[in-house]
C-alpha cells in the first residue's frame, strides 16, 4: 500500500521553502515491517509538485527522467529498485531514503528500458 504527500515549511516571511513529495509505502498485512518513505526535495535540476504547469504527483529532473506518484507502475517500479538496493520491508523500524538516485532507474524499469537493479 502506498500513499503520498506533498510538506514544505515557510521561511521568516512566510514564504513557501523547502517542498518535499513523500511516497510511503507500507508493508501488508499492516504490521509486518516498517514504512519507506521515499523523499523527493526540490533542487536544482529538480521538479516537484507545487502547482501549475506541473501536474500532481509529477516529479522528475529537468533535463531527463521523470516519474508520476500516482501512477501504481511508477510505485511499483521505485519499490522494486528500492528492494534490488537493500530495503528490507520485513524490519519493523521505518526507513527513508532520498528518492533522486532512484528515479532514473525507476523510470527504466517503468518504461520496459531496465531491470530494477540497474543503476
């Protein structure tokens, strides 16, 4: 099961700072391991959902891959390459991991173009 959400924090003038798209997924039956959040933070040379023209659960790198976080076959393929790079859902603590050097390989995967422990 996964879900997904979107955080920032406002600067001293109340300005919007620091967005974050935040992918969960948790192990099922609930219970049987801990969450992996996978983090997404806006940067240079990134995009993440904060309003027009990108659409919701759109992020991706400017010049390249890119993925959507509502589609299940994007999930499914950032779960599959965080598996292949050592995550083991059957520990019980939650575990987060920057979610950038996922997404060109999750895209591959997605897209037919790799297997999920490609780089």
């Amino acid at each position: 099961m996964w879900t997904m959400r979107h955080s920032h924090r406002r600067d001293d003038d109340g300005r919007s700072v620091d967005c974050r798209q935040i992918l969960t997924l948790s192990p099922q039956p609930a219970g049987t391991g801990g969450p992996l959040r996978i983090v997404f933070a806006d940067g240079p040379g990134r995009y993440v959902p904060g309003g027009a023209p990108v659409g919701s659960g759109d992020v991706g790198f400017t010049q390249g891959a890119d993925l959507n976080l509502h589609e299940p076959g994007a999930v499914r393929a950032l779960l599959d390459v965080a598996l292949a790079r050592g995550w083991q859902p059957e520990e019980r603590r939650a575990a987060e991991v920057d979610g950038w050097p996922l997404l060109e390989a999750a895209a591959a995967v997605q897209a037919g173009d790799a297997g999920p422990e490609a780089p």
